[in-house]
C-alpha cells in the first residue's frame, strides 16, 4: 500500500499526539509514503510557530521538524501536479495547496493520511481512499 500523508497528520505523529496512533500505524504499514514538496515548507512553518509560542524549544521544534519529514520516503515535485491541483480547487472550491496531497494520492491509488476532517471529507467526495475508510 502506498500512503500519501498531508502535514496535519504528520506533525500530530511527530509530536506523538495522543490521537496520531491510527495514522502513525498506516504510515508504518505503508510499503511507500509519499508527500508533495510543500509538506516540507508546511512543516517548517508549523513548528516554529510552536517555538514562538513558546510550546517547543527550538531544540525541540528541530527534532519535531526532523521526525515529521522523515516519515516521508519520497517527496513529489510540485510542478506536475499544480495543474490538476488548480483544476480540483475551481471545481470543488477547496484550497490549492490541500489539493496537492489529494491529487498525489489520487494519482498514485494512495491512501491519504490527514487529521484534516475537511480535507479527508473533499477527499471522499472525490473518490480517494483515506486512513480511516479501509
């Protein structure tokens, strides 16, 4: 199985949140995990909003940053998805940058992992397997 998983779902597993033991075991099951490029900067930006708020230690919001990233196997480049990403924003009226993770999962048969309940629902709707509709 592969799994594609958005930043929201990642950061929680990094973080160890109490809720993030379902989606840490798909991740673990998963023969591939697979994000696009954005996860990265989406990350970066969460955990040092949890530095500034004085939550993490920057120590700590740079293990949190290293663990979120490195349950990804294989970052996907933006470019050859921005289109079909920006045709699935006009038509479902969600965000863009949301879209990237259901356009790699849809595109790979992937399931998504996201802690997203917005982005897991658009996701249903359009046909895209997520963690918890095995």
């Amino acid at each position: 199985m592969i799994a594609v998983v958005d930043t929201s779902a990642a950061v929680r597993v990094a973080m160890q949140a109490e809720e993030s033991a379902q989606w840490a075991r798909t991740i673990a099951s998963a023969d591939l995990v697979r994000a696009p490029q954005l996860l990265i900067a989406e990350a970066a930006n969460a955990f040092w909003k949890y530095f500034r708020a004085g939550i993490l230690s920057r120590a700590s919001a740079e293990r949190g940053l290293r663990s979120a990233v490195g349950l990804v196997q294989e970052f996907a480049p933006l470019e050859p998805l921005y289109a079909e990403v920006f045709e699935l924003a006009v038509l479902t009226q969600g965000p863009a940058y949301d879209l990237f993770y259901v356009v790699l999962a849809r595109r790979n048969g992937a399931v998504l992992v996201t802690a997203d309940e917005a982005l897991r629902e658009r996701a249903r709707r359009l046909g895209i397997r997520t963690d918890d509709a095995d």
